[in-house]
C-alpha cells in the first residue's frame, strides 16, 4: 500500500515541484533573445599546425633518449 501511494501521488508530485522551481522566466521585452554568435574556429589551422609540430617535437626527444 504505502510503495503504491508513493509512486501515484508522492512521486509526481515532486516531479511537478522540481519542474516549476527550475523553470527558465522568457527574456524581458526589449532584450535580443540571443546573442551574436562568434565565430570559434577562426585560427584552428595555426594550432592544427603547432600540435604538429609539438607532435614531431615530443617524438624526436623520445627518439633520442632511448639508448
């Protein structure tokens, strides 16, 4: 009795409250709604080409302390 009560009346209802309490308000009127988008891949080919280079790097100085 009590495993069924808490799964038809206890259990949604703290469903219900979690999703009322964290509810996202709509943006002011006035505000854009989203912001300008930046570009982030502007320079991905110079650090393409440094992971290359530190890539060569790294396996050159193993090369070399191996006896």
């Amino acid at each position: 009795m009590k495993k069924s009560l808490f799964y038809t009346i206890i259990f949604p209802a703290i469903l219900l409250i979690h999703n009322i309490a964290f509810a996202e308000n709509p943006p002011p009127p006035g505000l854009p709604d989203d912001p300008v988008a930046a570009p982030i891949d502007s320079f991905v080919y110079i650090l393409f080409a440094f992971g290359i280079i530190f890539g060569f790097y790294i396996i050159g100085k193993r090369n070399k302390s191996k006896p």
